[in-house]
C-alpha cells in the first residue's frame, strides 16, 4: 500500500516541474550533431553539400563482384563492413523518430530526412537488384576486421551476400521491409513517387519474407555470425514489418496477417529488450496506438504488454526489473549498453505521446503511470548520456567540454585522406589503432557504447564495447533529443 500511495504522489507530477540539465538549445545541438554523425558513417560517392570534411569517396564499387550496384548505404560503427540487419533497423529508427518529433526538428528536420534517405536508397537497390533476392551485406566481415583502415583506403574484399528462396532470410527481409514502409511515411508529403516506391518495394520484400521463412543467420553462418546473429529468430520481424505496412498503408490485409499470426509471432510474450535483433517491445508500442487513439479492440492486448514493457523501465513500479547503475543508467549489457538506453528511451517517449494525446495511462498493476513519469524517466537517461552522470562526461563526442577522444572507429582514428593523401595499409593503420592519442579526426555526434556497471569509462580505443558508437545507437536518440529541443 505504500508502494502505490509513492507512484500515486510522484507521477502526476508535470514534467515542468522538474529541473533541468540542459537547456532547449543544448537538446537542439545534440540534436543537430546526432544527425551529422549519419554523414561521418556514409559509404559510396559523398555529395557536394557532404559537411563531415575528413571523409571522402569509398566503396564505390560495392556490388561489382555480382553485377549489381551496391553503392551507398551506411558502415555500422567503427568497420567498414555494410550489415544489412542494422542498416535496416537504424533506417526504421530514423524514419520513426521523424514521424514522431519531426515537427520539433524545425531547421534540422531536412538533414534528419537527408540521412533516412541516404539509407532508403541503398536498401531499395539491395531489394531490386535481382528478383527474389535480397543483398544483406557488402564486404568480407574477418578481413575488415583484422585491418585498421579508413574506408578510403579499403583494400579488403568487398563480397557480396545475399538471402534468397534457398537461403532465406525472414528476419533481415522483414525488417528491411518495416524500414522501407516507415520511410514511405516520411516522404509521403514531400516525394509522393518515391514514398510509393518505398511501399511497394516494401510489401514486396515482405511477401518474400514470408513466403521463404528461415533465419539468415542459418543461410549465412559465420558471415553474420557472432557480428550480427539473428538470436530472437524471424518472428518478431515479420510481425514488425506487417505492423509498420499496416500503418504506411492502412491495407486492411496487413491487419489479418497480425491477428492470424500474432499469438505465435510474439504477440502474448513479454519482452524487455528492443534493438536491432528483437523487435517485440517496439511492435507492441507501434500497435498500441491502435488502441490508445481509437480504441480498435484487436490492439488490446499489445496496450496492456506495452504497459508491462514500459512499467519494467520504471524504478518504485510494480513488476519493475530494469537494472540501473549507481548514477542512475539503465544497464542492459556490457556490450554497447547505450543502444538499450536510446531505443528504450524513444519508446518511453512515443508511448507517452501516444498516452497524452488521448488522456491515457500506463496501467503497473494497481497502479497508474502518466505520461509525465514515461518523459522524466527518459530525460534522466538522455541527460545521462549527454554528461549529467558521476564521469561527468558526455557520451556524445563534440557535445559538451568532456567527450570520448580515443573512439573505436577506423575512419576518426587515422588521419583523413585530405591530410595523409598516401595509402595508409591494412596492418600499417594499426600504429593508430595502437596510439594513445586522440582520434585526429572529431566523428561530431557519434554516441559510443557508454560506461560500465559502475558508471566508468576509460577512453580506450581497445576497449569495443565501451568506446565504439554505431548507427543503431544514434537512430532512436534522434527522435529522443528531437523531443526534449522542443520541449
């Protein structure tokens, strides 16, 4: 009884009343480096008005070895490999942090849409290139891996890698599929043709999904895996993909495919992870609002475990069971923990925009949770990355006076190709990876994988899990931050 006279008291407060570390112009440049960090990360030919200087073409032949055009797309992180289930999930993330808080993006909402774009395009080639294929990855993993080179440099082999009827791959298909629908959302307005080419292609790459199940981490073996395994299997993909058609289309098929396969997709399962591999809490979010805002009777059930994923998140809420550092992160894993804060923290958010704009609540039990407790739960962990944490230092590299200078990325760490014009070699790069220096090149708005348990960090470019940033990272921060700068 006690416990629900605290959640009573504490959660109606507004979210106004709460102090503040940073103002709306520090979120409206975290917001803005957020965004640049996409163009440090770009592959292919960089365009004219390309504002990260220190990088340069590469990769313009990828595809070459099967006669298609691979150019474009993403790098994940530090490598220099094009992975294709990141890469697409980072594109959904993107596109659904525009749909939500784009309107707070003001100045920046061009250049938020011009990185969607620069990932929309890639994985529409990787779809149509060849019928009944899909491309899921540019380069040979082993090879990148044991090289310390910019991707200007690249002389590992670029191979290609795809899944197909015979080797299928309804996961990285599926959530290929939800990226391309939810950017047609975003271009609906602006680029009517194109938005219909996304849906298309989309509902296209879903029916292959569906139609060839299987695994791509079971087509592809140890070209995917341990980097990308595909743990939570393909289930949680197509119910996402259908989900995210449903919404780009309102085609009323999508919504049978959900009611008729949901309960063995994951749809009566609580899960307390969302990130590029499992997609269950953020498929649930997303069809929630179905029954938040108009009360549609099959969305029901993903209202009540959406309330169940977001009261996990909540320290003093019935069924609470996130783990939080003594600084008051939420702590996840060892391994690039700050992915699970940014996509909780978007869905925190989102599904506080879904409950206030109908006046609803998220239901703990006995007790009741406002959207006001969703926002100021995820503002502690936006702030927490932003610097209000114990190392007093900003996750963030170029936002704030303290930042990570030694990051696990090949292209911040050796010097550009504008100042060192010469090859820079495969084993040659590594007296940089080596170098207790810091990276010569500033990867501005790039997030790393964030501290440890105990809110340490030591700064070493070594250490992967804690120093390297990643596409998937930075995706749902855009639509977090983009919330706070106008807020």
């Amino acid at each position: 009884m006690v416990g629900s006279y605290f959640l009573a008291t504490l959660f109606i407060l507004p979210f106004s009343s709460f102090t503040s570390a940073f103002t709306s112009q520090q979120y409206s440049d975290a917001l803005t480096k957020s965004i640049l960090f996409f163009q440090g990360q770009r592959s292919g030919k960089l365009p004219a008005n390309q504002r990260v200087k220190w990088r340069a073409d590469s990769a313009l032949h990828d595809g070459s070895s099967a006669n298609v055009d691979l150019v474009g797309g993403y790098y994940d992180a530090g490598d220099n490999v094009k992975f294709g289930l990141p890469m697409a999930f980072t594109t959904t993330m993107l596109a659904w942090s525009i749909i939500e808080f784009g309107d707070n993006m003001k100045s920046e909402l061009g250049n938020a849409k011009a990185a969607l774009r620069w990932s929309s395009d890639y994985l529409v080639k990787a779809a149509t290139a060849t019928p009944g294929t899909l491309y899921v990855q540019v380069g040979e993993p082993y090879s990148d891996h044991r090289c310390w080179e910019r991707p200007e440099d690249m002389d590992t082999p670029r191979n290609v890698y795809k899944v197909s009827a015979q080797n299928p791959g309804s996961d990285v298909a599926a959530e290929t599929a939800a990226a391309l629908a939810a950017a047609s959302i975003v271009f609906q307005a602006s680029d009517p043709s194109y938005s219909h080419k996304l849906l298309q292609t989309a509902k296209n790459v879903f029916d292959f999904a569906n139609k060839y199940k299987g695994s791509y981490s079971d087509s592809l073996g140890s070209v995917v895996c341990p980097f990308y395994c595909s743990y939570s299997g393909y289930n949680d993909e197509l119910l996402w993909g259908a989900a995210w058609i449903h919404r780009a289309s309102q085609d009323a098929s999508y919504m049978s495919y959900i009611q008729s396969n949901g309960h063995m997709m994951g749809s009566e399962d609580d899960d307390f992870s969302f990130s590029w591999d499992d997609k269950r809490p953020g498929t649930k979010v997303l069809l929630a609002k179905g029954f938040i805002e108009n009360k549609t009777d099959q969305f029901q059930l993903y209202k009540q475990h959406s309330d169940n994923y977001i009261c996990s998140l909540i320290p003093g809420a019935p069924n609470s069971q996130a783990r939080y550092t003594p600084g008051g992160l939420f702590y996840k894993q060892a391994e690039t923990n700050l992915q699970y804060v940014t996509t909780s923290s978007f869905l925190l958010l989102t599904y506080a925009k879904y409950l206030a704009s109908n006046g609803g609540q998220a239901s703990c039990g006995a007790s009741m949770l406002t959207s006001e407790t969703l926002v100021v739960q995820a503002k502690k962990q936006i702030d927490y990355i932003l610097g209000d944490n114990p190392m007093r230092m900003s996750y963030m590299v170029g936002f704030g006076d303290r930042y990570p200078m030694r990051i696990h990325h090949r292209g911040s760490s050796v010097p550009s190709v504008h100042n060192h014009p010469d090859h820079i070699s495969c084993d040659a790069g590594h007296q940089y990876f080596s170098s207790g220096s810091p990276n010569p090149n500033i990867h501005i708005g790039a997030i790393v994988g964030g501290p440890d348990s105990n809110d340490n960090f030591g700064d070493d470019r070594s250490n992967y899990s804690q120093s390297e940033p990643a596409t998937y990272v930075n995706a749902p921060f855009v639509g977090a931050v983009a919330f706070f700068s106008g807020h």
